[in-house]
C-alpha cells in the first residue's frame, strides 16, 4: 500500500496575512487621522480670531466681543470672582475695620471715610459707584479715566477721533462732576481699552497715560526695562515718544496695565489727571516734582500737614524690581498663556499669580509650588511687618504734632516736623497703595518703609529739641 504524506493546513498563514493587512490598513487610517489632525491644528493655530461680530471703537460692551473671541471673554468674566492670595485679591474687604489706624493716617481725607480692598476689573466701575468717598465727598470726571470704558465719551465731548480732538474730551470730562460724568459711561473697563477692534492687537487708549510716558521719555531717569524710551531719547526726538509706534509687543503686555496702575494727581481747578513722571518714576522724583509745583493732595486734621496721597503705585515700583530688569511684563505674571486646543492666548482672568503658580511663575522659576509660595511669604510677611513699624511711626509723630500745636509751639519747628511728616506719610502710603505688598520690588519697598519711619522719628526728636 503505497505511504500517505499529511499536507499541512494554510489556515495560519492565511491569518497571519489578513492580520498583517488589517494592522497595516489600520496603521494607514491612523497616520492619515494623525496628519489630518495635525493639519486642523496648525490651521487652528494660524486663526486668531473669527471675524463672527463687527467690532468697532464704541463696542464698549464685552459681550460684543465675546463671539469673536469666546477664550478671552470667558477669562474676563471670571474677574467678578471672589478670589484671594493672602495679601491681595479680589474682595472688597473693609480695610479701615482690618487696620483702624488708617482712620488716624489719612484724618481730614476721604480714605478715612471708606478704603476697601480692590476687586477684579469687572467689578472697576460698580465699586467707585459705591464707595462713600464718592457719595459724602465731591469727585471729579478724571475718575472715570481708569474705571470705566470711557474713550467714545472724549471722542464724543472732543468733536472728534483725533489726538487733539481726544485730548479735548478728556479734559473736559475730567473737569466735570463725577456725577454728571458718569452719566456719560456705561461699562467698566473692557476690550477696546487695550485692544484694537479690527484685529485684536495690544494698544494704549489712555490719554493721561500717553502724555505721562511723553513727560517720561523727555526726564533724565533711566529707564533700562523701557528699551523703547531709550530708543527714542537717541533719535532725533521730532516726534513726542508714541507707546503705539514705539513700543515693542513684550512692553505693550506691561504699558496696557499702565495705564491704570499707577500715581497720579489732578490738577488744582481744573480735576485734570496727571501722571508725575516728569523727573522719572522713583519715588524721590515724584516727590520732589510734587515739591517743585507746590502739590498738596490734602492738610491733615490732627498734624496741620500738608500731605501726599498715592495711589496703586505698581507700575512705578514694579520698575525698580527685578522682574522689570529682567523682561518680564505684567500680563507675564497675572495674565500667563494658556493653551486651548492648538490656540494660545493670554488668560484674560487677571488675577494673583500666587492663584496660578503653574503657569504664572513655574514657567521660569523650576521650583516646587510650596518653595515658590513660601520665598513670597518672606517677602509679603516681612513688608508687612514693616509697615506696621511704619504705621506706628507716623502715627506717633501725628500725635507729637498735635500737641506741640496745642502747646503753641513755635511756628519753625512745627513747619520743620510737619515737613517730615510729609515725606514719611509719602512713603508709608506710596508701599500701603501698591497691591503686591512689597513683592514687586521687595528691596525697593524696604528701603522706602525704612525711610519712613525714619522721617516719622525725625519728626518726633525735632519736636523736642529747644529753639
């Protein structure tokens, strides 16, 4: 019988084929899904924005903004939250009742009256709306200057959308009463203050601003943090320094904040705000334009003093510090990038950075959270201390005053004591006003507190010493 010979089954081989086609058909599909996501992406990356509202210079409403740019908007009504680091935030917490001796620093002032922490940008106008300073003590239109989105007001009250024509509304609506002002606005301050309607770029609108800068650029202060200010002092100078024409993007992501962060005065009789940049930014500089044209923002009710107040001083004292020198702008910090599919934005929920330390200091400081948090604790717990050595200070040389009046002590040395009192108050106020408790500047801020209270003392032993 001739031998049988099994013929093998081509079953595996055939399995093994139809699974090397199907992980190969796969492979295809996936690669082909990789390059078509990839290719949405860097289209969605290269689309800024989609032109779905038409935008203009009066769409002083957010909402109107919103379809065309939802990322930005949902960040922006995030401002109305409650949200607080340790020193600062965004509730409007009674600082007179938290610290009763404001109510002795600030006598005669309306600050006496109401001081309140500030809350985020969506609350700018209904505060100033509320606050008692407003409602017991008469303000002018310069106010709405920085809390409300008042540019189409100045277009409207100047005749016109020309810088001129601009600089004219804006005097006039801050000559006006606040009251009669503020009929005139509608909304906080919202997009087209710092962005253009037709294609979202950063600019400044702030008259003031603008004409502070120009006084800047003019002064001999070394500005090294503002490359385009010493750009400009090298040109020919025949045109005024223009933050829009001169100013790079990086300095623009600082100038916008500017606007509003700052020192400022208004003008005797007219109400016209000024900013007093004229021999620079440092604290003695504005002091001594102050004492140059005879600035008094009030006389105290105990001292008789004839006093400085300031006011959130943040872009001044963030020039002196070391994330100025080193490039970094404000929205770096309280308005870090975050990315949303393909598209990066700038988180328009302006904020602490010590809410967000991730993407807010994380992205140059490689340190764990809790060393980041607790290196600024050092530095807002000991400016804190500092300031209450300060307080305490000049609240004794107020007291030292008050009764060397009383006593009718001789006219010279009251003048002498009230002179220092001035400069003290100047400088304990100028670190109190400015909302990163000493951060931005943290040996700045030390040095200015220390000579605070050595001015307060100096205050004190004049009072004493014999004629």
């Amino acid at each position: 019988m001739a031998e049988i010979h099994g013929t093998s089954s081509r079953w595996p081989a055939r399995l093994i084929y139809a699974a090397v086609l199907l992980v190969t058909a796969g492979a295809a599909v996936g690669i082909t899904y990789l390059l078509m996501n990839i290719q949405d992406r860097q289209h969605e990356a290269l689309q800024h924005f989609v032109p779905l509202e038409n935008v203009s210079e009066d769409s002083v409403d957010p909402k109107v903004w919103r379809n065309n740019f939802p990322r930005q908007y949902d960040g922006y009504i995030k401002t109305a939250d409650m949200l607080r680091a340790h020193h600062a935030g965004s509730d409007a917490i009674d600082k007179l009742e938290q610290n009763p001796l404001l109510k002795k620093l600030y006598a005669g002032y309306a600050f006496s009256i109401d001081y309140r922490e500030k809350r985020g940008h969506a609350w700018m106008l209904e505060d100033q709306e509320k606050t008692e300073r407003v409602k017991q003590k008469k303000q002018p239109g310069a106010c709405l200057h920085c809390h409300a989105s008042v540019m189409p007001t100045y277009r409207a009250k100047g005749g016109g959308a020309s810088w001129e024509q601009i600089k004219k509304g804006f005097e006039e609506v801050c000559s006006m009463d606040w009251n009669d002002a503020h009929k005139l606005v509608s909304h906080p301050v919202s997009c087209v203050d710092c962005h253009e309607p037709k294609n979202a770029q950063l600019r400044v609108t702030r008259p003031a601003f603008i004409l502070g800068m120009q006084s800047l650029a003019t002064s001999d202060d070394k500005v090294p943090h503002l490359p385009s200010i010493e750009r400009w002092r090298k040109g020919n100078r025949t045109k005024p320094y223009d933050p829009n024409a001169d100013a790079t993007r990086q300095e623009l992501r600082t100038l916008v904040c500017a606007q509003c962060h700052v020192e400022y005065y208004f003008q005797p009789k007219t109400s016209l705000l000024i900013y007093p940049w004229h021999k620079g930014l440092k604290i003695e500089q504005m002091e001594a334009y102050y004492d140059e044209i005879g600035f008094t923002d009030w006389t105290h009710k105990d001292s008789g003093s004839p006093l400085l107040k300031a006011q959130h001083p943040e872009f001044e004292t963030w020039s002196q510090g070391i994330h100025a020198r080193s490039g970094v702008s404000c929205a770096d910090c309280h308005m870090p990038y975050q990315r949303e599919g393909a598209v990066k934005i700038s988180d328009h929920h302006v904020r602490s950075p010590l809410l967000n330390v991730a993407r807010a200091c994380q992205t140059c400081h490689r340190y764990d959270e809790s060393e980041i948090k607790g290196r600024v604790a050092v530095i807002q717990g000991r400016t804190a201390k500092s300031i209450e050595r300060a307080e305490h200070a000049v609240a004794d040389l107020i007291d030292a005053l008050k009764v060397a009046k009383d006593k009718k002590a001789p006219e010279a040395r009251i003048k002498a004591a009230q002179a220092l009192h001035r400069k003290a108050q100047w400088r304990l106020d100028f670190v109190i006003a400015e909302n990163s408790m000493g951060f931005h500047a943290a040996q700045e801020s030390a040095r200015i507190l220390g000579e605070a209270a050595d001015f307060a003392r100096q205050g004190q032993i004049s009072l004493l010493k014999g004629d």
